[in-house]
C-alpha cells in the first residue's frame, strides 16, 4: 500500500471510531454516572462544590438534580436499549474503544488522532466519578487516558495540531473560517 492509501485507510478507520463514539459510547455516560442514587448524589456533590451556590441552592440543586438525573438516566437506558448492567456494557465499550487501538499508544497510532481527543472528552466527563473508579478496575482505561493526559499537557494548540496532519488539516480549515 502506498501513502495515499495508508493515509486513506486511517481516515476511514477514524470517522469509524468517531461515530461509534457519537452513536454508541456517549449513551453509555449518564445511565452509568447516575446508575444509583449514591452515585447520582455524587455527581451533584462535585457540581455543587465546583459552583457558585448559595448553601439554600446547594441543597436544592444537590437532590433536585440528582433526582431528576436518577430518573433520567433509567430511561436513557432503555432508549438505548441498554442491558440492565449498565456497568458491563461501560466496560464492553471501553474495551472495544481498547481494541480498535490495535495495540498501539493511540487510536492514531504514535500521536492522538481527532477519535482518541473525543474519547478522551467523553472519559473525561465521568472521570473521578464512582463509574470511572470501577471502569479503572475492571478494563485497562488508565494507561490510554493518563497518556492521553500526558500528551495533552505537553502540547500546545499549535504543537498538537503540527504533529498530526489530520488535525493540522483541520486547524487550517478553523483558521480560513475564522478569517
């Protein structure tokens, strides 16, 4: 195979990876953050901490909200026709999310591509949540995303974006549209 088709057969293999991430991996987020109540509590305990609340507001929106996430995140999983272990299918999507790196460092083989930077977003919206802890503990989540930590703390916008043509590509077409 030549470059062209090597560099044509990445694409591909990324618009893959992306859209099973949009339409499969996002869906397994909430039912899995707010499974229970404890862990619904959980997750509005750190918005609560991190905002800007009156104590009145805390409360409220500490019960309220992980109430109504609670709720919310149960028929999530039925619309995505999720089995009733949402934990496993968290685990399940991560390992195929492993998987598809082919034993590389990153989906985009030697740097992150766009599909290993939206993961690495979708990760990171449950990371330091009780779902992350059992994930860490039950597939090889961590390696990934601490490189990815790694990676991303070294690298500049530019830096980033000159070491990975597909996001090069991209940080062009921002910049043109931006002008």
């Amino acid at each position: 195979m030549g470059y062209d088709e090597d560099c044509h057969e990445a694409m591909l293999r990324e618009v893959k990876s992306r859209k099973w991430i949009d339409d499969h991996f996002v869906h397994l987020i909430s039912p899995n953050v707010y499974r229970t109540w404890a862990e619904a509590l959980t997750a509005f305990d750190y918005f609560t901490t991190n905002g800007n609340f009156s104590d009145f507001e805390k409360t409220y929106v500490r019960y309220v909200g992980a109430a109504a996430m609670y709720m919310i995140g149960k028929r999530l999983r039925k619309r995505h026709h999720l089995d009733k272990d949402v934990r496993m299918e968290l685990y399940s999507g991560i390992n195929h999310w492993l998987r598809s790196m082919k034993g590389q460092k990153f989906h985009g083989g030697d740097a992150p591509n766009l599909a290993d930077i939206e993961m690495y977003g979708m990760c990171s919206a449950f990371h330091g949540m009780p779902c992350w802890d059992d994930a860490v503990q039950n597939t090889k989540i961590e390696k990934w995303y601490s490189r990815m930590e790694r990676y991303l703390e070294k690298k500049s916008a530019i830096g980033l974006t000159s070491a990975n043509p597909t996001l090069s590509a991209i940080s062009n077409e921002n910049s043109i549209a931006a002008a």
